[in-house]
C-alpha cells in the first residue's frame, strides 16, 4: 500500500461552528490573540469570551498566543500562557487553575492515522491539572493528561499521560523525578 492523500475525508469532523463564525474568528484571533502589539490579557479575555471561551479569573495571557477554536478551550482561575503559545484545538483543551503554560508551547489536538493510506483525521482532547507547569517550547500531543502539579519541561514533546508531581523531560518526554514544592 502507499499513501494517496486524494483520499482524504474528515468530512465527519465538525469544527463545531459554521463557516462563518470560523471566518470571523479567525480574523479575531488574527487581529487581537496573535497580535504582537497588543498586551492585554483584558481584551484578549473579552474576545475569546465572545467567542464561547470558558475563562477564569486572574488569568494571564501573554501577547502572540494562537487559538484554533476557542470554543474549544477552557481555561481556569489565575493560570498564564505564555508568548507564542498555540493551542490547536480542534478537540477540547481544559486548563485547570494556578496552570503555567510558558512561551512557544504546542497543544496539539490533532493528528493522522499514519497506517491509512488516506492519511485519516485523528482528534483528542488535552487537559491540563491544577497546578501543572508546561515549560517553554514543550509540546503536548493529542488525548495527554498533565496531571495535578506535575511539569513537563522545556522543549520535551509528551506522548502519554503524566502522574501528579511527576516531573517530565525529552523526547519522547519520560519521568525524570517527583516534583516537591516548599511549604510556606
């Protein structure tokens, strides 16, 4: 067999909004998320809220993020993503309270069946615990949990579903130890 992309079909994926949402999304998020100019989380927050966004209080977001879909995403109370994030998310991506998703960071909701000569859609959702940290240019493939408090550091692509206070590295990213934070 070999791979004849005129194949092709996801006409079974729904982005979740008609053509012209996506449209005036796209020129949103264009405009105002990827914005390098622009540093307001505030008005970052209104768009993404106007757009079906689930958006918690006291939360961070840097200039240059990209978001595919925002009714896709939810983000919880007093977490930060960073400069250049792009969270792909043709699938849900659930970011828990106190999350840190620093700059460069992929959230990769989709992919391809690589044993389907029409090279098929796959999408799964990524959630992000209370507490996780995703360090700079670290990516995150589809259907991955980052549980509670656990980090996956800089530059390590995750493949598989971490433990709570693990702490992540590489590629694939493996457990290197268990994360301890002080008491104050």
């Amino acid at each position: 067999m070999r791979v004849d992309l005129s194949t092709f079909d996801n006409s079974w994926y729904n982005p979740g909004r008609g053509f012209f949402t996506r449209t005036l999304w796209h020129v949103a998020n264009a405009l105002i998320l990827q914005n390098p100019l622009n540093p307001s989380s505030r008005i970052k927050i209104i768009i993404l809220r106007l757009f079906d966004a689930r958006i918690g209080a006291g939360v961070v977001l840097k200039p240059s993020i990209n978001v595919k879909y925002p009714w896709n995403l939810e983000i919880g109370d007093y977490s930060w993503i960073g400069e250049n994030a792009w969270l792909d998310s043709l699938a849900p991506i659930k970011i828990g309270n106190n999350v840190c998703i620093s700059q460069g960071v992929y959230f990769c909701t989709g992919n391809h069946d690589w044993t389907d000569p029409a090279f098929g859609l796959i999408v799964k959702p990524i959630i992000i615990e209370d507490g996780a940290w995703v360090g700079a240019r670290a990516t995150v493939l589809p259907g991955v949990t980052v549980k509670s408090h656990s980090i996956v550091a800089a530059g390590s692509v995750i493949a598989k579903d971490t433990v709570a206070y693990g702490i992540y590295a590489g590629n694939p990213a493996m457990k290197v130890k268990e994360r301890k934070i002080r008491s104050q």
